[in-house]
C-alpha cells in the first residue's frame, strides 16, 4: 500500500515536471504532514472526545473514585499517548528508506511517552491519596510520605528508560551499574531517605496527625497540622501563615500536641494572684459575720471555727494565758482560698471530673502568689479566654470583700498622690 502510494505521488510530481529531488522533498513533507495531522487528530480526539465522555459518566456515576481521577486529569494524560503511538506506528513505515531519521524520532517518541507515563502514574497516586484522605484513618495513618517514595522510585526508573534510549542500551545494563551510584543516591536523596524514615515512626508511634494542634517554637509553628509529607510538615498558624518543617525534625527536635488537651474534654488554665502580704490578717467577729453573707462558704466558715473553738477549748485547759497567744484563729487569706476552691467547684464553666486546685505559693518581693490550677469544660480557644477572665474578673473584683490587697507595684499616679498628699 505504501510502495503504491508512493508511486502515484511520484508519478503525478514528474507530471508536473518536478526534478527527482523536489519529487523526494514533495512526497517527504506529504508524509511528514499526514503523520502530524493524524498525530494531532488522535491529540484531539483523546483529550477531547474521550476525555469529555468519560468525564460525563464519571459524574453520572455514584462512585467518587472516578471523579476524583477526571479532577487529577488521570484520562486526559493517558490520551496523551495516542498521538505519540500514532507517530511510533507510521513514521518507520513512511520513512522506511530513512533509518537515521526514524531512529531518532522513535527514540523521542519513546522519551515522550515515558514522560507521559510518569505522568499518568504520578495522578494514580494522588488520585489514590486523596480517596484515601475521605476515611477517617487517615488522619492516624497518612500514606503521602509512601506515596511519594514510590513517585521518586518511578522518576528514577524513568531517568534510567530515558538514558537507555539515548545511549541505545538495555536498562539492564544501566541498573546493574547503579550499584556504583548509591553513595551519590544516598546524598541526593538524603532529606526523603530521612523523611521515610521520619514518617515511619511518627505513624508507628502516633506522635502527630493531620488536624492536631502542635507547637514547635525553633520553627515558628503554632496551629493546625495540613499534611504530613515525605519531607515536611505543614502546619497552619493560628495567624494563618504556612510553616514547613522537615519530618526528620519531628522526631530529632521536642514539640507540643495539645491532641491530649483537645481528647480530654477540658483546657487547663494556670494563673496566680498576687496578694499583699500586710493586707493578710486574721478575722475578726465582725468579718467573719460579714464572709459568711458568701452562701459557698458560710458552712465552711462555721464547721471550721467550731473545730478552732473545740481545739482552743481544750488547748487552754489550766493555762491561765490568753487565748490569742497560743490558739489557732481563721484568717482572711485561708477563707479567701477557701472562697476561690469552692466558687471554682460550683462555677458552670469550670470541669468537675478534671483536676482542680487553689494552692499558696512560696511568697515573693510581689507579694503571696495565689494559685488557681483547674479546667474549662470547653478546649475552644475563644471560649476559653472568654470563661478564664470571667472567672479572674470575679476573684479579683470579690478580694477587697475579704480585706485583702492585690499587689501591684507602684506607678508614676502612685508617687503623685504620694507627694501631694506629702506636701505642706
């Protein structure tokens, strides 16, 4: 079919009076443009044609993994290899008399279509990623870091093809030889050597998932897990910036997972309040009438002067000294911790199942810290703010009521009335 072809083409040229090499030009260049018009043809229909249809049953369809595979353009690159089979197919048999040409237009059609075969396998795998990501464990167990090592795997192996078909030598030959190229593999390759090995561990040991909470202070990383790579971690900041951080750090270096605070139901809160040390007093009849006006802690109030009265009772049996020298008596101090645990225990915002604690710090030039160590019910940032100043605007508006002082070190308004009052 060809030979006639080429006959009738030659002789219709010499009809015309073409010399015997513009009839050789002419018949080429006819040869050479119905092999890209095919070539372009198939393009268009590929990419196209079928790639249209296939889109419209993909989304008639119930399934999500086929629309998933139209998104990442899975059909739309496997057509690319249409055009090049027709290019592979013709061009040695129209150009049969021209062996240095077809060899290296075949070897470039056969290092485009490695190209677009990478390419292909390269949206398997996300397409595969991102079906996975849709099911819960992939929150615990990732598999990016896996699947780009089979993508390096793959871009390896397509640069060895590649070279082969340069050099016309079987790939054989050239992964035998690879055994000589491992020390510079292990340099190249360096970060997503130590990065799988990273992603080994933090899946085996469930150090981070994609949706925790870390903080990482050496890279500026505060807020929400993204993904977990081969090589990086992407964390998104409270503040919206993007951080990078190598796996291999994840393991090397120290952060924080607030996923224990965010499963456990509460967020813990931890403030002291400073108060003057002269201020603390102890009480007498008429403050402790007045405390126990505190409906959370007048039964306190009474249980433990009763227990104060019975022991000073029998403490002063045969000693004729005053009481005060030697008895125990409530102080202001000891109601007002009294007063913070019990507020906290009934407070609605505050969780009653987790740990909860006023506690007496060791006194400082500031004055006698006072601890409050306790959770909110809620691990929503906002929220919690909100119920942890709620809670310290009521402690530190109720202190003057117990006659006690918040420590604050003087300020320049302090020194003036101080001089004005001072002055003649």
């Amino acid at each position: 079919m060809t030979k006639q072809v080429y006959e009738f083409l030659n002789d219709f040229y010499s009809s015309i009076g073409f010399s015997d090499f513009l009839i050789e030009f002419f018949i080429k260049l006819m040869y050479f443009l119905v092999i890209a018009g095919l070539a372009w043809a198939a393009d268009f229909f590929g990419k196209q044609v079928i790639h249209s249809i296939v889109k419209r049953i993909a989304l008639r369809t119930k399934t999500e993994w086929d629309d998933i595979l139209v998104e990442r353009k899975f059909f739309r690159r496997l057509a690319g290899l249409l055009p090049a089979m027709v290019v592979a197919f013709l061009f040695p048999i129209l150009f049969a008399d021209h062996p240095f040409w077809v060899n290296i237009v075949i070897n470039l059609t056969n290092i485009y279509m490695i190209i677009v075969v990478v390419l292909v396998i390269n949206s398997f795998l996300n397409t595969v990623n991102d079906i996975y990501k849709r099911f819960d464990v992939s929150k615990n167990k990732p598999i990016k870091g896996y699947l780009q090592v089979i993508q390096i795997l793959v871009y390896v192996f397509s640069i060895v093809l590649v070279i082969s078909v340069l050099i016309n030598k079987n790939p054989l030959y050239l992964l035998t030889g690879l055994g000589a190229f491992m020390a510079i593999l292990v340099l190249v390759f360096k970060d997503a050597i130590q990065g799988l090995v990273a992603g080994m561990q933090i899946s085996s040991n469930d150090m981070v998932r994609i949706g925790d909470w870390i903080t990482m202070q050496r890279y500026g990383a505060d807020g929400d897990v993204l993904e977990i790579n081969l090589a990086t971690v992407k964390v998104r900041n409270f503040d919206n910036t993007i951080v990078s951080i190598p796996t291999y750090s994840m393991i090397t270096d120290s952060f924080q997972n607030w996923r224990g605070m965010q499963e456990s139901g509460g967020r813990r809160f931890k403030r002291a309040l400073y108060l003057d040390m002269n201020s603390a007093r102890f009480v007498d009849q008429a403050l402790l009438d007045k405390l126990r006006k505190f409906r959370v802690i007048s039964q306190y109030i009474d249980e433990r002067q009763a227990e104060i009265d019975q022991y000073n009772s029998a403490a002063s049996a045969g000693d004729s000294s005053p009481t005060q020298y030697y008895g125990r008596r409530q102080t202001n101090l000891g109601i007002f911790r009294a007063y913070v645990d019990a507020y906290l225990r009934n407070h609605p915002k505050v969780n009653e199942n987790m740990l909860l604690m006023v506690r007496q710090l060791h006194p400082t030039e500031k004055g006698i810290p006072l601890e409050v160590y306790a959770f909110t019910k809620t691990i929503n940032w906002v929220e919690y703010e909100s119920d942890q100043a709620d809670i310290f605007d009521h402690l530190i508006s109720v202190v003057p009521e117990f006659e006690l002082r918040i420590f604050q070190e003087p300020s320049g308004q302090d020194f003036s009335k101080a001089f004005r009052t001072q002055a003649p």
